[in-house]
C-alpha cells in the first residue's frame, strides 16, 4: 500500500490531494460457486464479442478472476460466483452482498451518512457539468437511488428516474421525484425520448455494459447527451495496488479505461465529446475512513481525535485519479445502426 499526500491551504479551507494505491491484505474466504455459472474458462468480452481472455489477478475483494481481452483490452471479471450485477431486484441477492460488504469491512454507515451534505454538492458540480452539454428537456437518471441527483435535476430538466430496488424507488418517490421502478431493460420499446441520460456509478454493476449502452441510445433522441461516472482502471493506482485497489469489490464487474469505454460508446454510436477524472470535496471524517479502507497503518484510529478537535467536518479536495466522467453524444440525423462487435 502506499499513499501520497499533500495539503495547501486555501481560504480557510484546507485542500488535500491524496493518491490512495493500497488497501489490506485480505484472506481469500471460500465462496460457494453459484450453480449455472461457468466454472471452467472466462465469460466472453462484453467489447468486443472475443473469448479466451487472459487472467490479470485474484482478489477476496471481487467476485471472481479479474481479466483481460487479449483483443480490445477490456478488464472485466471473467467468472461470477455469487453475481451481483444489477440485473434486477432482487431481495436475497442484496442481502448476499450486504453480507459480502460487511465482511470485508468496506462501509461504516455512520461515515456515509455523514457525508450527505458533501455528496450533494458533487451532486450539483455533475448538473452544472451536464448542463454545459445539453441546456434542459427531458433527463433520464439510471440507478437513481434516493434521488437525490434527480431532485437537484428536477430544477433544470423535467426529470426521471429508474431504479431496480422497490424500497429504495418508493423513497425518492416519496421525496417527490418521478421513479420508475425498474432497470434499463424496463424501458426499452418505449416511445419517450430524452434529452439527456445520467449513469452514475452504475456501468460496472451491470451483467453487459453494451446492452445498456445500445438500450440508453435507444431512449437518446439525436444529439442527446449521456453522462457516465465510472471508475477508471487506467491508473497510477491499479497500477500500484493491483489486487489491493479499492475499485474492486464485490458488485464490479467491468474495470473500464478511457480508451476502451470510448470504443464501446462508439459502437453504440455515441460520440464521446469529453472525458476527465473526477475531483471532489470530501469531509475528513470520509478521507480518513477511506484510507482505513485502503489500509493505511492507523487510519481506522483517527476519526476520535478527528472529532475531539473538531476537523471532522472540515473538507479537504481530493482527486483521487480512478474514477472518470465521460459524456457522449447520440448523432444527429438518421440512425446509423448499431455496429457489429
Ligand atoms: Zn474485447
């Protein structure tokens, strides 16, 4: 593990940039193999259709081997033992994984219920982002959660979202939003177009990020926009950390780099207009509790002085480096068709 830092102060507020490429070493539990999952060989590249990957690494961390097509260079997990794709909702399978989570100490709920008031204003940096591609009209927000995003939006745009799990779609619903609940797939054959699509952390969830694609250029009229948050393999991080980078848990299934999901958008013709890593404005409760995540010697021991000299809640900006936007446009004119892998 090793982590990088350095800290400026900037009127009052301090701004800390922090590269984390470690996490701890974790025993490998042994997970029971799912019936119907392929046990022997990898699954076939989302990308570009090829087969007979190559294995890159293990990890307690994922769900199964994590590889690599020896044709398009997509990093992806080649088997899955529990599958936890977002396919649909799916009560048992969301316990499975929560297990999963606690298990391997990923998440203190406290911490990111903390976080709220900073994870809105990523929130509205994203909508100001968006709306220098696309001015209004109709926005879709795949995996909208609690709506939080979509509420902020709903300012903007005449705003929907789709979320698979029922209790979490009834509460952005009950917050006011307009939520279908659902995945993609729900809304295929639809006759709504929008204007613009958000997908949010939700890309490397997904059983195929290219039918997902294919489905949101569908809901695309031409010269709408789509907006991915995903996290980037292409890093100084996964580079350093490999098995130990905090990217890889248990429900991520593609490890995209620029370069391969700018292929992919285009496949689905999907013009990329702007890609860049993400910088966000965290608490140094959070920042703490992330580099306990990554492992980093007494990190998990700082939150009570932390507290005691009142800096939790101070916000340091970070840009961590493994995780990207990327916006694409749908083209203008007569559908070209979908390409063949
Ligand atoms: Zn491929």
């Amino acid at each position: 593990m090793v982590a990088l830092a350095g800290t400026t102060p900037t009127a009052g507020r301090t701004r800390v940039h922090v590269f984390v490429v470690g996490g701890p070493r974790l025993r490998h539990p042994a997970l029971p193999i799912v019936p119907g999952v392929r046990t022997g060989g990898y699954l076939p590249c989302d990308l570009c259709g090829a087969s007979d990957p190559v294995l890159v690494l293990e990890s307690p961390r994922l769900d199964g081997p994590l590889v690599r097509c020896r044709n398009c260079r997509l990093l992806y997990v080649g088997s899955r033992r529990q599958d936890f794709s977002f396919a649909s909702a799916d009560a048992e399978r969301s316990s499975a994984l929560a297990d999963r989570v606690a298990e391997l100490e990923l998440v203190r709920p406290e911490v990111e219920d903390a976080e709220r008031p900073w994870r809105l204003r990523a929130d509205r940096r994203r909508l100001a982002r968006l709306r220098g591609h696309v001015p209004g009209g109709r926005l879709l927000d795949v995996g909208c959660a609690t709506g939080v995003f979509l509420a902020l939006a709903g300012a903007e745009f005449e705003a929907e979202g789709v979320e698979p799990d029922p209790g979490t779609s009834e509460q952005a619903r009950a917050s006011g939003n307009r939520v279908i609940t659902g995945t993609l797939e729900t809304l295929a054959g639809r006759s709504e177009r929008y204007d613009a699509v958000t997908m949010f952390h939700v890309l490397e969830h997904l059983r195929s990020p290219r039918d997902a694609l294919q489905l949101v250029r569908e809901l695309l009229r031409p010269g709408g926009v789509v907006m991915i948050e995903t996290p980037t393999i292409d890093c100084a991080a996964f580079k350093l950390a490999r098995s130990r980078w905090r990217q890889l848990i248990p429900d991520h299934y593609y490890f995209f780099s620029r370069a391969t999901l700018e292929t992919l958008l285009r496949r689905c013709d999907l013009m990329p207009v702007e890609c860049a890593t993400v910088r966000r404005e965290v608490s140094l409760r959070f920042l703490a509790d992330r580099l306990r995540r990554a492992g980093v010697p007494l990190a998990g021991q700082l939150q009570r002085p932390l507290r005691a000299l009142g800096l939790a809640d101070r916000t340091a900006t970070v840009r961590p480096g493994d995780v990207m936007t990327v916006i694409a446009r749908r083209a203008e004119g007569a559908p070209a068709g979908l390409r063949d892998r």
